[in-house]
C-alpha cells in the first residue's frame, strides 16, 4: 500500500457550554485554529424552558441567546487574527451542534467533558456520545491542559477497520515517528485458562504480527516500520488508561461506528470507556456505515 497522505485541517467546530470546565476545549480549538490556519466556528445551544406566562418581561431575566452571544464576544477573548464565526441559538445541543457542523463541511469538532474526576472515570454527559456516535467529523475531546503540538499518541486498535480509520487520521495529522499502536488482545472463558502470564507470552508475538500487517496495509510499510506495537491481554479501557499515565501520552485515538445496531453497540461502548477512563485527550474517528 502507498503512504498514508498528510491531513489538512481547514475548519474547526468547537462546541462550548461556556462553564468553566469548557475553557480547556476553547483554548484547544483556538491553538488549533492557529496551527492549521483554519476557520473557527464557535457554536453554544441555549436549551430552551418553560417561563410561566404570566410573569411580567422584566422578570423573566435577558433574552439567553443574547446574553450567551454577548458571553463570547466579550468573555472569551484570544482569537484575534482568526477567521471567527459565532453561532448561538435554541435548540438540543446535539441538534445544534450537528447541523452547524455539517453545514460547515468541518473537518474537526472540538469540545470538553462534562465533569472531570481525578480518582475515576470522567463524567462524558449526554453531548459527547452523541458527537462520537454521529458526527462526520472527527471529534476532539479535551481533558488537558493546551500546551504544544502532541508529543505522544498512541492510537488505540482493536484491528478492525474501525480502527484502521483512526490509524490513518493518526497517521494524517502527526506522522508516523510519534505514534504508539496499542491493542487489548483477550481470548474467550479466559477464567478458565490456567497461567495468565503463560498465556500473555503465548499470544504476544502473533497478536504483534498482526497489528504490524494491520499497520502496513493501513499506513504503508515506511510508515509501519516507524510506530511502536503495545500489546497487552486484558479489557482495552483500563489498561490504556495506565498506559497513558505511565507514558505521559498526549492524546488516544480511538475509532468508532456510524451505524446503529449490535456493532455500534459493543464498539461504540469500548469507546466511550476508552473516553471516561484516559485522561489525557481522546480523538475519535467515526467509520462510516458501509
């Protein structure tokens, strides 16, 4: 296969509910912008509700949309110099997030967690899943601090061509001599093998091979011969989550389906436990549904 061809990113969506915990996601999308010289759409959705009828306007508060437009313009500076656009309005934030997205043409959709725990898994909320599940564009989900361009990435496989989507934005974006492939390899009623550690040294070297020809094929044999193989026996959540930790890996790439049904059940679960449980920041690559 001919070398994977370098990414071009043109335009960011980032997806903000202007609390506190979406300043990381701001100031990401903003680094961003810069770095690929690329338009920046900030989207906000004002979910509506009910204000009783009968109350007179002055005590129904500011109109939101009004008051979160204003919120950005004035609360959020750093984007000078950038081709900005605001976009603000009623509406579910999926709904909103999606459509500004895909009019758009995108090429990233950049956005925060919910709620951010140290000791266990992060809180994703209702927008994340949704994003990864159904948006065309990749989606960044930040949990770091902006610094530079990542050092470290190690792009999470389960072999498939799910991951081999991820593999080749990984590729795309960073180059190969900064990438890590990780695989979570298990065998089925493991409980009932003997020698766990046996059993790791058994498997290892064929497990290997095969991420090695997945690699090749996905991003050329150059390119394959430049990034690390991580193989390990267990469930892939935890385990790349220690990786992470150990390594100080900048960002997980992970892939997931674009189709409903049991495949987009079982793999869109190991990506979001791959999502909860990093914490460093997750690039998901959606597979369009075949």
């Amino acid at each position: 296969m001919t070398e994977a061809p370098r990414a071009t990113i043109r335009h960011v969506t980032l997806a903000t509910d202007l609390t506190a915990r979406s300043d990381r996601a701001f100031d990401r999308a903003v680094a961003l912008a810069r770095r690929w010289h690329a338009k920046l759409l900030i989207v906000h959705a004002v979910e509506e509700r009910q204000h009783p009828t009968d109350q007179p306007s002055w005590r129904r508060g500011a109109d939101p949309v009004r008051a979160a437009r204003s919120k950005l313009q004035f609360d959020y500076p750093g984007w000078e110099g950038l081709e900005t656009a605001i976009e603000v309005r009623a509406g579910d934030p999926e709904t909103v997030v999606l459509e500004a997205a895909g009019r758009e043409n995108t090429d990233l959709i950049v956005t925060g967690i919910s709620r951010e725990d140290l000791y266990g898994r992060d809180e994703l909320g209702a927008l994340v899943p949704a994003l990864a599940r159904k948006a065309l564009a990749p989606l960044l989900v930040v949990k770091k601090r902006p610094t530079a361009a990542p050092r470290r990435v190690v792009v999470a496989s389960d072999l498939t061509d799910t991951s081999h989507t991820a593999l080749h934005l990984a590729v795309g974006l960073f180059g190969p001599g900064r990438l890590t492939l990780f695989n979570a390899f298990d065998i089925p009623y493991r409980g009932l093998v003997g020698d766990r550690d046996e059993l790791e040294r058994t498997m290892r070297p064929s497990v290997i091979e095969e991420c090695r020809a997945v690699l090749v094929d996905a991003a050329g044999t150059t390119a394959a011969e430049q990034i690390e193989i991580v193989a390990e026996l267990g469930a892939p959540a935890p385990i790349l989550a220690q990786l992470v930790l150990d390594r100080d890996i900048d960002l997980v790439v992970t892939g997931t389906y674009g189709r409903s049904g049991l495949m987009d059940v079982l793999v869109g679960s190991t990506a979001m436990d791959i999502l909860a449980q990093v914490s460093c920041d997750v690039l998901v690559a959606r597979r369009k549904a075949s």
